[in-house]
C-alpha cells in the first residue's frame, strides 16, 4: 500500500490524497460493479412484476402530487377555522 495523505478540518476527513496509481488500481477493482448491480436489480424487478407494466412515472408523480395538494389544502381550511374560532373567543 502506498502512503496517504489526510486532509481534515474538525477532526473530520475531508480529502485524502493517494498517487494516480493507488487510484487506478482502486477504480480498476470497482469500475462496472454499479452497473452490474443494476442489470441485477432490472432483472429482479421483471421478474416480480412477471409481464405487467409499470403506470409511466410521469402519472405517478402527478396522482402523487394531487395526493398532496388535498393534504395541504385540508391543513389550511384545519388552521384557519382554529385560527377564527379562536378570534371569535376573544
């Protein structure tokens, strides 16, 4: 292994510095391992979704979205009538 160097601040790293080679030899070891994960992960999911097909994310997003602007309109009619049953205690 060749010498590191750390760089921190607050006892915390933030940098380290390694040689170009150390470096290569690194990202050499790890360099498709992420892709291969997600051609695993597509596989797993055809096959538990077995044939279906997925809603576009689009509408999901959107059903979503809708989803929420009911929970925060219903919030503020909520905050509201507190806010004008506790005028009209006054």
């Amino acid at each position: 292994m060749e010498e590191s160097t750390e760089v921190s601040e607050h006892n915390l790293v933030e940098i380290v510095v390694i040689s170009f080679a150390e470096y290569k030899r690194l990202n050499a070891n790890h360099a498709n391992d992420w892709l291969e994960r997600v051609d695993k992960v597509r596989e797993q999911i055809r096959r538990e979704l077995g044939g279906r097909t997925l809603p576009p994310s689009e509408e999901i997003i959107r059903e979503m979205r809708e989803e929420q602007d009911v929970q925060i309109l219903e919030n503020l009619r909520r905050y509201w009538l507190g806010c004008l049953s506790l005028r009209g205690s006054l």
